[in-house]
C-alpha cells in the first residue's frame, strides 16, 4: 500500500515538471493586444436591413458591416536591451458584424494569436453611441471575456478610432501609455474622471448611463487631448462636457482630489490650489414627491498667485477672499446642476446612489420614478473653502 502510495505521489511530481503551456501557444507566438478600439461600421445604418434576417437563413449570404474594431499591440521586435522598454504600437483593423467576428478574421490576418491579458485600454467610438443596440452587444462580448482584466481603462472619442490609434504623442512611443498616464495622474487633473472597466460594466447594466472621458483631436497642435467627457444615457450619446464641468461633476461627487480655482479682487486674479476636499450629501426633507437635498463641500488649499505689493496681512481679507470663493463656486456648481438636471435629465450628482445607500425606505419609493423624480429635485449646494497658507512672500 505505501508503495501505491510513493508511486502515485511520484506521478503527480513528475507532471509539473513536464506540463508545458495549458493553451499550448509559445509567448512569441502570440499578440498582446494593449489598445481595443471599437468604431460604428459602414453598414450600420441598415438596422432595419439586419431586423429583417430569419434566424434560419444562413447569414453568410447576408454579410454586414456593422463594426470596425482595431486591435493595438506593441510591436515586440522592438522590445531588445539596446532600444529600451518600450515598443511602437501596430494595429489590425477589421470591419465585422460583431465583436466575436471581428476577432476570427483578426487571428486570420495574423500568423499569431490573439491574447486580451495585457489589455490596458478600451477606446469607443461617439459615433457608436448613437446605437444603443449595437453597444449593448459589444458590451456583452466584453464582459464574458475572461482575458480581459477588470482595472482596464475606458475613454471615448470624437472621430474614428483608428485616427486615435495611429497617433504617436511627442512624450510616449505609443497611445495607450500616453493615455493611460493621464488618467492615472487624474488625482492632480481634476478635468479627467477615470473610468475602469469593471465600473463602466456596473453603471452600463444597472442604468445605461454614465461619464467617459473624451478624446479629441486638436487642430491647432495636430495632438490628442484628454481634457472634456461625455454623457452617456440609455446606452446613447446625450452630450460633451467641457473641461470646467468635468471637474464641477468629480467636486460634486466627492472624487476632486486638486486642482486649481481663481477669482478676480481688484481686476487681478487670485489663484486657489485646492489640496483637499470633502463632500457630504443631506436630505433635507422628502413632500408632495418632491426631493430637498442639500449637498455640502469643504475645501482647503494655498493662495498660489495675486499682485505684487498685495499682501493678505489680517484675518478678514482673508475671510473676504474665503467668502468670494463659496460664492464663485457655489453659483458654478448650482449652474451645472441646473443644466444637467433640466436639460439631460441624468443624474451626474449621484444622488440616486446616496439615497440607495443611506436612505433605502426612500428609495425604494422614488426608484420607479426616479428619473422624474431627480428633474423636480431641489438640489442646494454649500461650499465652504479654508485658507490655510498664502504662500511665502518674503
């Protein structure tokens, strides 16, 4: 019986050591896609077209065009000790029918496979928000690939895809290093909401709303910039929002970590650093289906610049300067509520989320209604700022 034993035990050694890969493809025979870009297709307009196939007609005679997904990857001949850590970027750009298509026909235009595990950006297209359907499938596809990791960052663009991808930043040999670092120091860049996957699959399915950063092209410098985002509603393109209400949403969410602010005292500008904040919903009272809710932010930061010869040398120019900056932010903020709330109908405040987490007897009777609901809301906003240095001026 031990000898059973020490031979079994024996076998099960054994075959670690000479197991090779589980999928049996060779690293160097594979491509690690690093950028999923994904863009509407030139047959996308024929939905009514594609509602009319038969579940039982074979569909090879009814071929689509409805996506054209590019798949980014390092070039990995570049990658030797001579030319540093990091490689150029190729991609493959294929128009299909679906996501599952599109990477059978990427694998037969590759004499490699395909891997998603170093998958580090997904990049969608504005345009193919305006077919809710057609992201609801792409959205599927994503989310049971197993490959694809769950801290993959998410953007949007205004144009196509593939013009993102071909670009080469001035800073990075490739895009999605250059991107991925701007989101990544969004901590000190309050125009940028990081999205990661794993939260664009949450808010995606719960509600089909949510912000993505946006990527645009600018003309001036021929670069790529990361500065605006855009709404998204119902699965559809609802809006752009400018750099200033970018950073007005992640203040009113609680996600601002820095940034700067300025008032004009005298016809010069007073420039705020903001280093902390602190953001605290309250619902002030719920009558006649109508929400009160008041939502308080403390700030605190560092005078950065004013005028020479201008010196804040007792404590009630420094109230004065404290007072103009609740004002100037207060009024800003409630603007952006305001258009938001009446004009797209889309809770960027969060609101929902704070009364499903904090007063769920309310929610669960406003939920059925609540977009209504959150449009009839009254939202006030507090903003009270601490100066807690003025600089060295001496």
């Amino acid at each position: 019986m031990n000898k059973k034993v020490f031979i079994g035990f024996f076998i099960i050694i054994i075959s670690f050591f000479i197991s090779g890969c589980w999928d049996k493809v060779e690293i160097d025979k594979r491509i690690f896609v690093s950028t999923l870009g994904i863009d509407a297709g030139e047959d996308i307009e024929r939905k009514e077209e594609i509602k009319e196939i038969k579940s039982n007609e074979p569909f090879t005679d009814n071929y689509i065009k409805k996506l054209r997904v590019v798949y980014g990857y390092p070039d990995v001949s570049e990658l030797k000790p001579e030319k540093g850590g990091e490689a150029k970027e190729k991609n493959i750009t294929i128009d299909s029918y679906s996501m599952e298509d599109a990477y059978t026909k990427a694998i037969s235009k590759s004499s490699r496979d395909i891997s998603f595990g170093h998958l580090k950006l997904l990049i969608l297209s504005k345009d193919i928000f305006q077919y809710p359907d057609t992201i609801k499938e792409v959205v599927d596809y994503l989310q049971r690939e197993p490959a694809i990791t769950r801290d993959m960052l998410v953007v949007a663009c205004d144009g196509e895809v593939k013009n993102y991808i071909d670009f080469e930043p001035d800073t990075e040999k490739n895009l999605h290093n250059y991107i991925v670092g701007l989101i990544e120091n969004s901590d000190r860049n309050s125009n940028i909401i990081p999205i990661s996957f794993n939260r664009f699959m949450q808010e995606i399915n719960e509600e089909g709303n949510i912000i993505l950063p946006l990527l645009t092209m600018s003309k001036s410098e021929k670069g790529v910039e990361l500065s605006n985002s855009c709404i998204i509603k119902d699965f559809k393109f609802e809006n752009i929002l400018s750099s200033s209400q970018t950073a007005g949403i992640k203040m009113l969410t609680g996600k601002y970590k820095s940034g700067n602010k300025v008032i004009y005292k005298d016809g010069h500008p007073i420039d705020l650093l903001i280093e902390n904040t602190e953001k605290k919903n309250v619902l002030k009272s719920k009558s006649d289906e109508k929400l009160n809710i008041a939502i308080n932010i403390s700030l605190e930061g560092q005078i950065r610049g004013y005028y020479l010869g201008k010196e804040f040398i007792d404590k009630d120019t420094l109230k004065e300067i404290e007072e103009s900056f609740n004002e100037s932010i207060r009024k800003e903020l409630e603007r952006l509520i305001e258009s938001t709330q009446k004009k797209y109908n889309a809770d960027l405040t969060d609101t929902g989320k704070y009364l499903k987490k904090y007063h769920p007897s309310t929610w669960n009777k406003v939920k059925d209604n609540w977009g209504e609901i959150y449009k009839d809301a009254n939202i006030e906003v507090n903003v009270k700022t601490y100066i807690r240095r003025i600089g060295a001026i001496k």
